[in-house]
C-alpha cells in the first residue's frame, strides 16, 4: 500500500468547538471555516481522525460522518486551504470517478495550479451518516490571497481544469466550497 495513504473517518460539523475538542484529544486534523457568513456552506468544521470508538463519533457528526482514504499528492504547508466537496459524475461509479480524480486530475492540479503548496484528497469510502460526497479535495495556499487569485497557473489552466473536473464529478450536485484553516493536534 502507498504510504502516503491512509483510512480515516471524516466527520463534519456545524458545532466546531465541540468537534475542535474532540479532534485534540483524538490527535486528528481540524478543518474550520471561520468565514462569519458560513450560511452558505453545507458544514462549517471537518475534522479526520482515526478511532475505534464509532459512537462517539457519530454524536459529534451533526452533518455527517464518512470513512475517507486520505491521499497525501503534495506535501507542504498550506496558510488557507480550499475545501472542495465532491459529488461524482452521473454516469460514473465511484471507483470509476475515483480513479480519474486520482490518477487524471491530480497530476493537471499539480500543473495548472503551480501556487497550491499543498494538496491532499479525502476520498470517500464509505458514507455512514449524512450527506453522500464522493471527496473532499484539500487545496492548500500560501495565504487567502493565493487561493483566491492566483488559483490558476494560466488563463489556459481554467478551461483545462474545469473540462477536467466535468468528466469524473458534478460541480452543480457538489456543495460550494469552503476556506479553512487547518490544525493538526497529531
């Protein structure tokens, strides 16, 4: 097995101080958009954690909880993240878009967003509660204003992504995304 792979559970929340709390003293990661106008957002914290006590993770998941497969694609510090939830393609099987995303998508992100100083993806395995994403792509920048507007490599690298990311997801059936912050209490 790849070692920059690894099971999780991806647990999503509208309570982030409660999930925040649980996620130190689980030694996960915290996912928080602090934006103050967050009514837009299908959640406001995610956090991953590896546990063995489902329970306690389902009373936390107010939004939902998945068992993801954390795909490390680039690794490196990140001041504002890009989290993008996603809903495969209709005509697709989720290992099918899968597959794409990680073996197609993954190399052109790497190429066509030349500011993004990490990136992972939280491929979805299984969906235990809640709503059913496909991923959670984790884009990672410099500061808030790289991600905003320096996002793309070229005016090129726009139409090539989004073609892209058409053929393996549904950007309108996807939730919009979000800016987060991370923290990692492992």
């Amino acid at each position: 097995m790849n070692n920059n792979y690894r099971l999780e559970y991806a647990i999503t929340s509208n309570e982030p101080e409660a999930l925040r709390q649980a996620t130190q003293a689980l030694n996960g990661t915290f996912y928080i958009d602090d934006r103050e106008k967050w009514q837009h957002l299908p959640f406001r914290a995610l956090a991953t954690v590896v546990s063995d006590d489902v329970e306690q993770l389902e009373a936390l998941a107010d939004v939902g909880l998945a068992v993801v497969c954390r795909r490390l694609i680039k690794d490196g510090v990140a001041e504002s993240i890009g989290m993008f939830p996603m809903v495969r393609h209709t005509e697709l099987t989720h290992a099918e878009s899968d597959a794409h995303w990680r073996d197609k998508h993954a190399p052109l992100a790497l190429t066509h967003h030349c500011h993004m100083t990490h990136y992972t993806q939280l491929s979805v395995t299984h969906t235990l509660y809640g709503p059913t994403y496909d991923g959670f792509a984790l884009c990672g920048f410099g500061s808030e204003d790289d991600l905003r507007n320096r996002f793309y490599t070229t005016k090129d690298s726009i139409k090539v992504i989004n073609d892209d990311v058409h053929k393996f997801a549904t950007p309108k059936a996807s939730p919009p995304r979000l800016i987060v912050k991370e923290t990692r209490y492992d």
